[in-house]
C-alpha cells in the first residue's frame, strides 16, 4: 500500500468519528501539512465520502450522511444487518465486545442514507430479544447519542432516575462510557453540582445534545474505569469467592464470562474451583445459583450464610410443603 492510500484510510478512520476535526488537528495527527490535508479531502470527495466542511474558530471537517453509501464495499443488506448486529451486541451487553460494539456504530449510524436508518430502526422495533438474564439492558441510540457527546466533547441533557426512585434532569460534559459487569455507566462532569458523578445508563433517559462544546476536564482518576471501580467499591464491600463446582471448567467459564469472571480451574472432567473477582455478596450468590449446578462455597463464610438466608426466603415463599399441609389438616 502507498504512503498516500494509507494515509487516506488513516485520515477517513479519523473522520468517522462523529465530531469536526480542525484542519490543524488532522495534521498534527498524519504528520502531514494542513495543504496535503486539503488535497487528501478532496481525493476522499471524488471518491464519493461526503466530507462537509465548516469556517469559523470551532469549524473543521466532518463525514456527514450523503444521498447514498459511501464506497465502503458494503451492500445495503451487508450495512443494515451490521447496524442491526452492532445494536444487538450493544444493548445486550456482550462482555469483551460491548464499546467497541458502541464505537462501530455511532460511526455507522453517521453515514447511513435516512433509508437506510429507518429499515435498521423498523427491525429493532419489529423484533423482540431473549433477556439475557444477567442485568439491565439499555437503549443502542441512547449509547450512541452518548458516544457521539463524548467524542465532539458536547454538554448533555438528560433526565435521570436514582436507585431510590427519585427523578431530576441533568446538564453533564460526558467523558467516558463504562462497561462494567452486566451494566453500562456513564462517566461525567455534572454542571449543576460542580461535581464528577457516576451515571447508569440504563436509568438514563431522554439524552439530548445542546450543541455546547467544553474544553476536555481532567478526570480525578488514572482514568475512567480505574474511577468507576474505586467509586462502586467504596460505596459496597466486595469479596473474592472460592467454591467447587459440580461441572467442566469450559462450561462455567462460558456462564460465569470467561477471564473477567475470575480465575478457573479443572479438578477433574466434572467439576472445577472458581476463585472470583471482587464482587458484592448478593451478586456472588446470584451468580452461583445461576449456574444451575451443585456447588460448595468454600469462603468467604459471609457468602455461605448469605446463601442459607437466601434459601430460607425462597423455602419460605413457596409455602408449606405437601407433607406440612397433610399434617395439618389430618
């Protein structure tokens, strides 16, 4: 490949990301002149990507929407079923592949053609997903709406639903998005309080750019996901648990996760030890239960009485047994 092909591709990568980029900034970023940059948008708009540009102090260059798909070797189908896959992945938290899932398709969704937009919206309304089972879900246009605030460094408004239930709306620089378990967060500067706050995004609702661009804030943390751990730690005690499980180390594996799960290790073809990461208590027995198979919790011991006050509720909410009711009415 040619210094300029490659270079070319480098510099669509950059402009598919949803923001204006400053002459300046590109090339600062190819190492090129900001003339080669002109000549290079210009190669790209012959080859049919609609690259619009804007004067002013905050203009710059920008892949906008054209009257048909760019040249990007996809069909319409092969467009509408990733637009379609990405929005699955997304909104369904698939671990490992959850933020490069948002990331591939705020850039699609900016250069799909409007009908395109609205087959990919008539499947997603039309079809009905199996719950996962393992957490909330969360709307895909609210992950890319947020997505793209973060990348054009836009203040949001959103309104916002607290783990009590109460209700308020928000004005908020975002900084990061944050696939954390089952759940996303959002990472962001909240106006209103002078404050960083920490948002789940699945009570999230209504998220609307203002078009108020912000100089980037420096995130008291080495970065966003080291924040968000140390926040949801000191909020909740967490423990590492060890137990035997009656069943192959690929199959718990599979249903704990994989690696971020903790460490697993084979006893024998049956069964296997999980030694887990971090986790409160309450979500360490949910995950044991979920596996459906027998297990021993060999620490910590908060864990197994945890466990044999949760059997005792669930004993307890299905009523007596049929002996108990025999007896009583004998």
């Amino acid at each position: 490949m040619s210094e300029t092909s490659a270079r070319l591709l480098n510099l669509l990568s950059l402009l598919q990301t949803p923001r204006e980029w400053p002459g300046s900034e590109l090339a600062g970023r190819l190492r090129v002149t900001t003339r080669t940059i002109r000549r290079d948008i210009e190669r790209l708009r012959e080859l049919g990507y609609p690259v619009h540009a804007t004067m002013g102090a905050e203009g710059g260059y920008r892949l906008a929407a054209g009257t048909a798909m760019p040249p990007l070797l996809l069909d319409d189908e092969e467009a509408v079923a990733i637009a379609v896959g990405l929005r699955s992945a997304a909104g369904h938290t698939i671990e490992g592949i959850e933020e490069a899932s948002v990331r591939a398709l705020a850039k699609l969704e900016q250069v799909l053609p409007a009908r395109l937009r609205r087959r990919v919206g008539t499947l997603g309304t039309a079809t009905v997903p199996m719950p996962a089972g393992n957490g909330p879900t969360v709307d895909p246009e609210h992950l890319t709406v947020l997505a793209a605030a973060i990348a054009n460094h836009e203040r949001l408004r959103f309104a916002y639903r607290a783990g009590a239930g109460a209700r308020s709306k928000r004005l908020v620089e975002p900084h990061r998005l944050v696939a954390a378990g089952r759940r996303w967060y959002l990472v962001a500067y909240d106006n209103d309080r002078e404050d960083w706050r920490i948002f789940r995004v699945d009570r999230l609702s209504e998220p609307f750019p203002t078009g108020v661009r912000t100089p980037p804030r420096e995130l008291p943390a080495a970065d966003a996901g080291a924040y968000v751990r140390e926040r949801m730690q000191g909020m909740a005690p967490t423990h590492r648990a060890v137990a035997t499980v009656r069943a192959p180390a690929a199959e718990v594996s599979a249903r704990l996760g994989g690696p971020a799960a903790g460490e697993i290790t084979a006893l024998d073809e049956g069964s296997c030890r999980w030694r887990s990461a971090p986790e409160s208590l309450e979500w360490l027995a949910v995950r044991l239960a979920m596996l459906g198979r027998e297990f021993t919790v060999h620490e910590p011991p908060e864990l197994a009485a945890h466990l044999r006050e949760m059997a005792g509720r669930m004993s307890r909410a299905t009523g007596p047994a049929e002996e108990e009711v025999a007896e009583t009415t004998s």
